[in-house]
C-alpha cells in the first residue's frame, strides 16, 4: 500500500468517526442534551476535522512526490 493510500484509507477512517460523533451530537440535541456536552462534542468534531485535512494533505503530498 502506497503512502497516498495509506493516508486515504486514514482519512475514510477518520470521516466515519466524525459521522459518528455528529449522530451522537444531533441525537443528544434532539433529547434535550446538555450545552456541555455538546461544546465537548463540536471540540471532539473539529478536531476530527483536522485530522481529516491533515490526512488528506500527507495523500496530496505524497501523490505529488510520486508523480
């Protein structure tokens, strides 16, 4: 597996978490959930976030190196 792939397939990883934490947070507001929660859940989200852009950029990078 190549080091793009890698990063890509980290990344898809990391997209599935972050659909997961946005479903826990959309199901807690519709319950009513605390605002605590959910400031700890939209910090959790953005930091998936950026793992997400930093995966993605190691793929670019690691594309152009190879191209």
């Amino acid at each position: 597996m190549s080091s793009s792939d890698a990063s890509l397939q980290r990344a898809e990883e990391l997209l599935e978490r972050l659909k997961t934490r946005v479903d826990a947070l959309e199901a807690s507001a519709d319950g009513g959930g605390d605002v605590d929660e959910a400031i700890d859940g939209l910090a959790e989200i953005a930091e998936i976030a950026k793992e997400i852009e930093a995966e993605v950029q190691r793929a670019r990078q690691a594309a152009d190196a190879g191209a």
